[in-house]
C-alpha cells in the first residue's frame, strides 16, 4: 500500500523507485527492466520540459506530457496489475534476521569472498595485514574467509566439513610439516573427503 501511494502522489516521479523496490524484494528481474523504463520515461519528460522554452521546440512543449503521463498513469496501472504477484512473490522470498532477503545476503557473501581472494591472490602482504581470513582476530576484515595458515582451531571449524579433530590436524601439521599451498593440498595431505575441495576452496584462503 505505501508504494501505491507512492506511484499516486509521486506523479510519476517515484514510479520507477516502486518498480525497483519490487524487483529488490521480490526478486524479479523484470521489474528492475521496468523501474529503468519508467525512470527513461521522467527523464524524457524533464528534458521535453527544459527545452519547451525555445521557438524551435514546440514540438517538445507537445511531446513533454506524453511520457509523464506515462510514468505517471501508465504506472499506477501497472502496478495495480502487479500488485497481487508482487504481494505473493515478496511473501515467498526468505529472509534472515535483518529483513533481509536470503537469496541478496548469500550473493553478498559471496562476492565478498571473491573480493577476498583476488586480494590475496595479487597481494598476500596486504591481505594478511587487513585480516583477510583472520575471524579469530579482532578488527580484521576477513572477508567471509578463513586463512587455513593462521586461523585459530577454532575459526578452522568454521569452514564445511571440518571438524576439530581435523582443525587440530591441521595445526598439528603447520607446526610440524608447513604451511599448506591450496585447498588440494589440504585435502591431499589429510587424507580428507575429495568432495571437500570444492567447498574448501570457496572459503578459505592459504597465506
């Protein structure tokens, strides 16, 4: 209801905000297409009415009405049309503690984590000063990741599939063989299930 209102008294200027909330909390692409269009359209009309002034432009002052009518209108009946899938689809969509959606928190992660791996990848020195894949250390930025190298036992068991019994391996094994090169090495030297490598790789980092 509050995004109706919008779209109503917005005259057409905040339509393309409602369609983007919609597509944001429904997840739903084409509403995002469409936010896009409707913000194409008042962009349209602000320019119609910037140069309507002209003796050359009538045919701007003329035009000028068209797309705001369209965002404006157009709009409000779109989003009547909508409105129901837009409720259904929004009440479908999981959410974590913070409102929000599951599915926008989880790419998050991961395109953090990725971040986190380049960084490491083409500057070691910086990433082990900033923290990356240090969570057992305060006022790091860790990235999502945990440094297999470094990390604390406990910050190994973070990681899918280990357990303590193998996080204590693995210290075990730092101290007294060396440092490990990538999540096969691990894997390998361990003895641990190969399905692990995969998800390995994916969360941690070898400083």
């Amino acid at each position: 209801m509050p995004l109706f209102v919008m779209a109503v008294v917005g005259c057409g200027f905040f339509t393309w905000a409602v369609f983007l909330n919609l597509g944001r909390n429904a997840q739903r692409r084409a509403w995002f297409v469409w936010s896009a269009v409707y913000a194409a359209l008042m962009v349209a009309f602000c320019v119609l009415e910037a140069v309507s002034g002209s003796s050359l432009t009538d045919l701007a002052a003329d035009l000028a009405p068209i797309p705001f009518a369209v965002a404006w209108f157009g709009g409000i009946v779109h989003l009547s049309v909508v409105s129901k899938d837009a409720t259904r689809r929004i009440q479908q969509v999981r959410r974590g503690p913070d409102g929000t959606p599951v599915l926008i928190a989880a790419r998050e992660r991961i395109k953090k984590r990725k971040k986190g791996r380049r960084l490491a990848a083409k500057d070691p020195v910086l990433a082990r000063e900033v923290g990356v894949g240090r969570p057992d250390l305060p006022g790091t930025q860790d990235f999502g990741l945990v440094d297999v190298n470094h990390a604390s036992p406990e910050a190994l068991c973070t990681l899918p599939g280990i357990t303590p019994q193998i996080a204590e391996r693995i210290e075990e094994t730092r101290q007294s063989i060396g440092l490990f090169t990538s999540a096969e090495d691990l894997c390998a030297t361990l003895d641990l299930p190969p399905n692990l490598t995969d998800e390995l790789r994916e969360h941690a980092v070898f400083l």
